[in-house]
C-alpha cells in the first residue's frame, strides 16, 4: 500500500491519510535511441517493448526482494535491476537470462542509468548520499563521489555521461563532474522543499 498524508497549510496539522494500492510498475526506462521502452513491476517482472509498434520484445521474471530502480542499456539489449537491500541483478534481454549480480552494499538503489560514454552503470542511494561507478565487465564498483544528506533522491546523467544533477534530503540540486566526482555547483531547490 502508499499511504499518502494531506496537512493544513495554516497550521500545519495533518488532516487526512489515504491509502491506495502500490502502483504496478515502479520503474521505466527509455533507451538512448528512443526505440525501446523497459517496465518493471516491484516484484522484479519486466516487459521489453518496442516503441513504434508497442510490440512484445521480451519478458522476464526473476523474483527479486522490493525491486527499486531500473535501467536500461544503451543498445537495449540488458537491464540492470536494483533492490531496496542494494542487491544489482543484470538481465541479458536477448538471450532472457540474468548474466550478473553485484553483491549487496549500497542500501537502497535509488536510482541508476547507464553511462554509453564508457560502458558502466551509474548508481545512487543508501544513507550519505553515496554515488558509484559500476563497471559490468569486470562486476566491480568504485566510488565516485559522496556528499551530506540523509538520502539520495533524484538524478539525472547527461546523455554523454559527463555531467550528474543529484538531490539530497535535505540539501540543494547540485551539478556534478561526473567523471572526476567534483562538484561543479549548487542550484536553487524548487520552492518549498
């Protein structure tokens, strides 16, 4: 279930929690050319479709502990997977089998997109704000950068891998090197948060 909680502007008191079903699918990924589109629902069961058509490329169903995040390789041919309890799974799409597990670690996978400059993952989450670079050849991380905040939210990787805007709580938007790890600067947080 998502419970959902509305507050009184004025006051600030809570005036009303609603509860609904978890949405189905918790994770989408287009890939870099626009012609596939990846879903997955929490449960670790995904859909490879092709955007154009919206015909059925691949399926798989490996249950996974409270899948998180998703991305989708750059050529559509594999997906990375990751878990509430840092585990990465990697799915070979045109063979439809998993090729790959990164052990656990990074507690949870907030967020990942693959990096098609150099060939790696780009990960995010656990407490602390924690950033690695995943490279799926070898199966090793490195860390890339780390900075205050009590969780990683939202990123974003530019399409040639070179940049990363990430978004603690509490904290500002902040621009990345994302080859270096260095900061580049902060930027205004949206009003209110």
């Amino acid at each position: 279930l998502v419970r959902t909680m509305e507050w009184e502007l004025e006051t600030g008191r809570p005036t009303a929690m609603r509860e609904a079903p978890a949405p189905e699918v918790c994770a989408i990924d287009l890939s870099a050319d626009g012609r596939f589109v990846a879903a997955l629902r929490r449960t670790g069961e995904g859909v490879l479709l092709d955007v154009r058509t919206g015909r059925l490329l691949s399926s798989w169903g490996h249950p996974r502990e409270s899948v998180t995040s998703m991305a989708l390789s750059p050529d559509g041919r594999s997906v990375a997977i990751g878990t509430y309890v840092g585990c990465l799974g990697i799915e070979d799409l045109s063979r439809e089998e998993s090729y790959g597990a990164f052990p656990r670690g990074m507690v949870p996978i907030s967020w990942m997109a693959f990096d098609s400059s150099s060939g790696t993952l780009v990960l995010a989450g656990g407490p602390h704000c924690r950033i690695v670079r995943a490279d799926l050849s070898s199966m090793t991380c490195e860390p890339l950068l780390a900075y205050d905040g009590s969780w990683t939210l939202p990123c974003a990787l530019s399409p040639d891998g070179g940049s990363l805007v990430t978004c603690g709580a509490p904290g500002p938007v902040r621009l990345w090197d994302a080859r270096m790890g260095s900061p580049l600067r902060a930027l205004p947080s949206p009003p209110g948060g």
